[in-house]
C-alpha cells in the first residue's frame, strides 16, 4: 500500500510540475527572441557563412544569424562549415592546413545541403566567395544574436571564439555549442555565461527523462533545445538517411514520436528554453514547426520564411 501511495504521489507531481514548471525553476532570462534565423547566413540566396550572406539577410530582417566555426593554421577563427575544403573550394586540403590570407575563394556554384540537387550560383564578384573571420561578424553586427556551431573539437578554438564574445561584450547575445557532447561540455566549461545548445547525448537525456517522469525536477544548464523535423531527411540524398540506410525512416518516425511533442517543448519555454527547428526550407514546413510551438526556424532561404511570418502574423506571433 505504501509504495502505491509513494508512486500515486510522484506521478501526480510530475505531471503537476511538467505543466507548470516554474513552481520549483527559476526561469532562464534570455534577452533576445528569435523566430527567424538564417542557415549560414541564408544558403538559397548567397553564398553561405558569407559576409555578403549576413548583410542581406539582416537587411531582409533575420533575427539571428546562424554560423560555423573553424581554426585555421594561423590560429584565426574563420567562419565556415566543413574542416575539409573540397567541397566549398575544390582544394582537398583542411583548413586547419592553410593559413587565413592563403584561403581560396569559395566555388561559384554550390550545393545547397538541405535543399537536394539545388546549388547556389551567386555573382562574379570575387569578395562575395571570401571566408570571413568571426571577428568581422561581430563588429559588423554587435546587438544581432548569433548562434554558433563549434564545429571540431579543439580546445584552441573554443577558447578563442570565447575570448572574442567576451572581447566584444555579447555572452547574452550568443548560442553556441555543437551536437557532439564533449565539445558541447567544454564550451560550458569554458564560459557558463554564453547561451548554449543541447547536445545529441543531452537531447536524449532530455527524452528518456520526460518519459520517465524525472524531468520537471531535473536542473537543465541548457538555454536552446535546436532540433530537425524528421521528415527533413527522407527528403535527402546522403547525410543522416544514407548512414542509416534502410533504417533511415524507422529512425526519423521513432524520433517524430518521441522527440516531436509540443507538451515537450511548452514544459521547456514555460522553463525560459527556447526550441528552434533545423533547417526548414518549404512553408509546409514552417507551419508545422510554429503550430507545434517552436520558437524560432532556421532557414535557407531568409526571404521566403520573412514573407511567411508577413503572411501568418497570427499563427507565428499569438505565443508573444
């Protein structure tokens, strides 16, 4: 009888407390919200983790600005997706190989990663294709929320991208992180003050702990839950679907049914975390992930999720 009075009690206050979490949780106070954040600067409409790219999506009003970081020779913090070059510049060589002044230019045309078969032709203009440092975006852009994706695991890199949000003075305006745990943990390590992202590992401590009831009393450091759409990906030639092979939609369904709960992610806003949704490039996408209550989406194509949010004003504003 005792023991079914003690679980009859944990049951009724985890549910009790996963609605309304701030009964025992300090909300997180985040100064900045964002429904529209750019990919890489906007990857469908310039060349991506460009300056060309940030300034034109910031002037098609983006509210976030999404890059990746790598260390080159030099030891410069270079904006840019991959280590290796071959794809971006056709060189086969990592950048962590070629100092900054010796980077080529960017292709001409390139593919787009969320978007299959499309590619990205941009102009003739060389300055265009150039890779910029992160230092560049932050004075180019100093009150602009970035988030960052740390993309190797070297501690020289993260301690750099740390001193440069601390040099220009934008902890509160930075999310940064990366989907590996232990790169994730030594930015956490290195600088508690900055926004920071789950991990793979945490994303799944997260679900195992909601389905086991633990979550409403478990401290999360985590300020951004940032997740895909399953669906996303069976739409892919390569990546994510092409590791898992015939698996692939077994993977995506378990993860559209456990992961994908909107009683998950009002229980984390309700906690001060924001959700955002990677990387929707179609309206039927966007409209899913804002009635499912995301807070924000990362996009491709920065001019095509503006004229949604300009078109959809009561379904992406109703929660502000």
């Amino acid at each position: 009888m005792l023991f079914y009075t003690l679980l009859g009690g944990y049951v009724l206050s985890s549910v009790i407390l996963f609605k309304y979490p701030m009964l025992i949780h300090k909300k997180k106070k985040i100064k900045f919200e964002c429904k529209h954040i750019s990919h890489r600067g906007g990857a469908g409409e310039s060349y991506e983790n460009t300056m060309s790219a940030f300034k034109r999506a910031v002037e098609i009003g983006t509210e976030m600005l999404e890059l990746d970081c790598q260390l080159t020779k030099d030891e410069e913090v270079v904006v840019s997706h991959d280590q290796n070059l071959l794809r971006s510049t056709g060189l086969n060589k990592n950048i962590c190989e070629v100092n900054y002044n010796d980077l080529p230019l960017l292709k001409p045309c390139l593919p787009i990663d969320f978007d299959p078969e499309v590619e990205y032709v941009g102009s003739a203009n060389e300055s265009d294709r150039k890779f910029p440092l992160l230092k560049e975006v932050f004075d180019a852009f100093p009150d602009l929320p970035i988030n960052i994706d740390i993309k190797i695991n070297d501690d020289r890199l993260i301690s750099k991208v740390s001193d440069l949000i601390k040099q220009y003075n934008r902890e509160e305006y930075t999310v940064w992180g990366n989907f590996n745990n232990e790169i994730t943990q030594k930015c956490y390590k290195t600088n508690p003050n900055v926004n920071l992202f789950f991990s793979m590992k945490r994303v799944t401590t997260l679900v195992l702990l909601m389905y086991s009831g633990l979550l409403p009393f478990v401290s999360l450091k985590e300020t951004h839950l940032e997740i895909f759409l399953p669906s996303i990906y069976l739409r892919r030639k390569g990546g994510l679907s092409a590791t898992f092979l015939p698996l692939h939609k077994v993977v995506c369904h378990m993860t559209n049914l456990l992961l994908i709960r909107p009683c998950l992610f009002n229980h984390l806003q309700a906690r001060g975390i924001h959700v955002y949704f990677w990387v929707l490039n179609r309206e039927e996408e966007y409209e899913r992930a804002f009635r499912l209550g995301a807070t924000g989406v990362m996009t491709d194509y920065p001019t095509k999720l503006k004229t949604f949010l300009n078109n959809n004003y009561e379904l992406n504003y109703e929660k502000n």
